[in-house]
C-alpha cells in the first residue's frame, strides 16, 4: 500500500470511529421512552369523567405521580364492577380510583392515599327555620329525612343506626337523584362528597336553584381515603406500586396537588359553623 494510500486508510478508519462515537453518545443521551401503563377505571364526575380534558380530579393526580416516575398512563373507562373483575384478574395494569373495602381488596396490592374525599351533609338552609342546622353525632340527625344512594357503602356507624330502625333514609339511584329530592323539599340532608355536589350543582341545575344549599363543616366520612390498586397476579405490580408512591408523595409537596381538591367558586366550599348547640329540626 502506498503511503497515500495508507493515510487515506487512516482518514476513513478516523471517520468511521468519530461517527461511531457521536452516534452513541447521541443514543445515550436521548430520553427514553416512557413505559405506557393501561388503567381502568370508572365514571364519578369530577373526580374520574370522559367530560374534563385532565380526565378527572383523582385521575390527573394519578397521572402526574405517575409521570414524576417516567410512566405514561392511558386510561379506559368501564362500569366499574367490571373496571374491578377485569383489573384483579390482571387484565389491566392497575385501576383507579378506590375507597378502602376489606371484600374488594382482596387480589389487590394497595397504593397509598391518592386524596381523602370530602362527604358532608348539604342540607337546604331554609328548611332550618329556628336555628341553624348543626349535628355533633349521628344520632342528632334522628327524625331528618336523610337520602342514600343504593349502590353506596357508607360508614359501619351510620349502617347500623339505620338497621337499629333510628335514622330515616330515602333511596335515590344516584347523587344526582338525591340532590334533585333535597332541592324538591322531600329530603332534609344527604351525605354527599364536596365536589361531586359543587360539580352536579354547576352542570344540571340553575343557580336559583341552588343557592339555598349549604354543606355542613363537620365531615360525614373523615377518613375516606382513595387509592389505586393493582393486581396481585402481574408480576410488575409491586414495583410499579412503589414506583407510584414514590411519585405521589413528591407531587403532594407541590402546589398542583393541592388546588386540584376544591372545586373553584363553589358555595358549598366554606360554610362556617352552626353555632346553635341544639341540633336544628327542620319545618316541613
């Protein structure tokens, strides 16, 4: 080989290495891709809802503590008994968004609090003509015409002062139902979260409709806590839960979290405190 021919040699072999070497430094520093993580889940406007661009309240947190840990999340909505078959039996990465039932666990590994939902009781403030309503205990609610909905698990105590035949409950299909009972005069109080009231009171009624409701300060359910469960049969979901929480807990630090949990300029937000000591009866 001549020695031109020999430089020429070195000159291409120099090239290919550079090249080599940017091309891997340029696959080094790309991003990798996000892992897509498939979640089922249900309807309960406003917390999880095909109606809101981020999806839902509950749904978005989930989306962002995902997101603080490099996933992609893809939600699919079903009827939630079967958002729950389909998710313990593996066929879905997790699902979100639930409350805490020992029955419903069971299959599942449990992540930790996603938000604590507010139920309290909405009451309409003119039926309480003699004094503020207020209650202490659930028992000051005795003699009250209280709504529930069917397909509802509410608290061990309120469930057995209704089989004990002490508290007087009508049955609605829904909270859009009871609301409509409570506005019509047929109920005097219903146990309701926060902003699925604020939210079904800006979306089906008129504001001259609702404006003499009020919500009790005092929580109905304070420790209704809400999570993500994910199969006990995939073999990812342990460190994918743990992936999530790590998440959660960095995203509650932050001042999205927070404003995500009230609903903006709902008149149920902050009522202040009956100051009557004896529990109000309505006048019917």
């Amino acid at each position: 080989m001549t020695s031109m021919g020999f430089t020429s040699f070195r000159l291409q072999a120099f090239r290919s290495s550079i090249g080599a070497a940017l091309l891997s430094l340029a696959c080094a520093c790309a991003p990798a891709a996000a892992e897509v993580l498939r979640l089922a889940t249900g309807q309960f406007a406003p917390y999880a809802t095909q109606e809101r661009p981020d999806q839902g309240i509950a749904l978005d947190i989930v989306r962002r503590a995902f997101a603080l840990e490099g996933f992609e999340v893809e939600y699919t909505f079903k009827p939630w008994t079967r958002t729950l078959e389909e998710s313990r039996a593996g066929l879905w990465d997790a699902t979100a968004y639930w409350g805490r039932n020992p029955e419903r666990d069971k299959g599942f590994l449990i992540s930790d609090n996603v938000l604590t939902e507010q139920w309290v009781l909405v009451y309409r403030q003119s039926a309480f003509k003699e004094a503020p309503f207020d209650w202490r205990g659930l028992t000051d609610l005795k003699g009250l015409r209280i709504g529930v909905v069917q397909s509802y698990t509410y608290t061990p105590g309120f469930l057995a002062l209704l089989k004990a035949g002490t508290l007087t409950t009508v049955t609605a299909p829904d909270d859009l139902a009871s609301l409509r009972l409570l506005i019509g005069g047929r109920l005097d109080v219903v146990p309701m979260e926060r902003n699925v009231a604020c939210y079904l009171m800006q979306h089906h009624f008129m504001d001259s409709d609702v404006q003499d409701l009020r919500a009790h300060p005092r929580l109905f359910a304070p420790n209704f806590t809400t999570h993500v469960m994910f199969s006990d049969k995939l073999p990812d979901s342990a460190a994918r839960l743990q992936a999530f929480n790590r998440g959660l807990r960095a995203l509650k630090r932050t001042p999205a979290y927070t404003e995500k949990l009230n609903w903006p300029g709902c008149r149920l937000n902050a009522m202040a405190p009956a100051l009557e000591r004896t529990p109000a009866k309505p006048k019917r």
